[in-house]
C-alpha cells in the first residue's frame, strides 16, 4: 500500500508534463482519497466510523468528478471524456445513496470498484505516456533509421505503435478492472457463450466465433502482406540489381502469398 501511494507522485509528475488535460488537483484528490481509503479499512472493526470514512470517501470523490466534468467541459474536450466522468458522478452517487441506506455490500462495490479503476486508470496511463516515449526514442534512433521505411514512415510507425499501446493499456485495465469487481470469469463466460452462439442452415453451421476468427484472419494476412512489401519496395529492391519486371512479380507472389 505504501509503494502505491508514493508511486503516485512518480505518476502524477510524469502526467503533468505530458497532458494538458490534468492539473495538481485531480492529483491531490486521488492522494486525499486513497489516505481516506486506507483509513476505513485500518477502522474496519469499528462498522460506524468505517461507514462514515466510506461515505466521506464517496462525497469527496464526488465532488472532484464534477469539478473534472465541468473543468473538460469548459475546455471543449473530447465528449467521451464528459460521458465517462457523468457515469462515473452516477456509481458515486449510487454508492453513497446505497451505503447511506445500509446496503454496504452494493456500496462496496460500486464505490471501491470506481475508486480502484480510477487509480489504476492513472498508472496505467503514465505507463503508456512512458511506454511511448520510449517507441518515439527508438524510431528516432540512428539504428532504425537506416532502415528506409521507419526512415520515411517515422510519424506513421509511431502514430500507429502509439495507438496500439493505448488499446493495450485499455485491455489490461479492463481485465484488471473485472477481476478486482469478482466479475472476470462471468465475463469470460458470456464471451465464450457469445463466440459458441452459431446459425444453422441445412448442413451448413456457422459460429460467430469462426465468422469472427476467419475475418480477423484475413485482415492480418492483408496488413503483413502490405507491410512485407512494404520493406521489399523500400529497403530491399533499392539495394539489389534485379531485372525489369521482377519486383514486382515477387511482391505479387508475395502478397498472394
């Protein structure tokens, strides 16, 4: 618990110099939260100050959600960001009200599954910030760049790389996300049942996790064919004396390939 909280400062550090998007005070909230959360669990046999720790915890963390909602708001950001901090003002309220009513469980869950999402989501990021950094450093290195394509393709290969290590750090938060809630084998579950769903025609019987495994197939087949010709055009043919004509008979036996 301790390297968490001081981790924060690492975290928040990194986050204020690389996003306008957040100021000391989210930070400083989080901080204020997480002591808050420590305390209702060091009280945990004590029910009645636990509860009113727990709830000061919820009105606190509900108040900065709508200061974030209306700071992102007034700068014209992205919506989604608006959408994500009003359902988030939602649960907190939910999990007061059900706290405030003595359903502790639903409480529980509500509040310490946003709370803990939230502090993760922030880690999670400065490792992405940090994690694309570091792809940024080594696209600009004299070592890759004597290759044509990342010579030439620099902004694309790092735009891409970047968004790949977002869409990773999602993954990875969402999963972490359902298994602190006790819901990722029930999600794993109803994905297999989803994929196993399957549409019968006669002799023919297809599943949509087939449908899905064939196209995702495919796609991967087209973009590594591209990339490969890619290098072949770029790095490869420059550097040989090949014939008229061969190129590019190689890079279609290649991509048919």
């Amino acid at each position: 618990q301790m390297l968490g909280v001081i981790a924060l400062f690492s975290a928040a550090r990194i986050v204020l110099h690389a996003t306008e998007r957040a100021n000391l005070t989210i930070f400083v909230g989080l901080f204020v939260l997480i002591f808050l959360e420590r305390i209702a669990i060091a009280v945990a046999q004590l029910p009645a100050i636990a509860s009113a720790t727990f709830m000061l915890t919820l009105a606190i963390a509900l108040v900065l959600t709508f200061w974030f909602a209306r700071r992102v708001g007034r700068a014209g950001d992205r919506s989604w960001l608006r959408y994500a901090a009003h359902l988030v003002m939602l649960g907190l309220a939910l999990a007061l009200l059900a706290e405030i009513g003595g359903w502790t469980d639903l409480g529980a869950l509500l509040g310490q599954g946003i709370l803990t999402s939230a502090v993760v989501a922030v880690f999670y990021y400065t490792a992405v910030i940090a994690l694309t950094g570091l792809l940024g450093y080594a696209l600009a290195s004299p070592t890759l760049r004597r290759s044509h394509v990342v010579d030439h393709n620099q902004a694309l290969l790092q735009r891409q790389m970047e968004r790949g290590v977002r869409w990773l750090g999602v993954g990875l938060w969402l999963n972490l996300v359902l298994r602190g809630l006790g819901l990722q084998s029930a999600a794993i579950e109803a994905m297999r049942a989803l994929l196993r769903a399957s549409v019968e025609v006669g002799e023919l019987s297809l599943s949509l996790g087939s449908v899905l495994a064939f196209v995702l197939t495919l796609l991967t087949a087209m973009l590594l064919a591209r990339i490969v010709n890619r290098i072949l055009e770029d790095d490869v043919y420059p550097r040989t004396a090949l014939p008229r004509g061969i190129p590019y008979a190689l890079s279609t036996l290649v991509r048919y390939g």
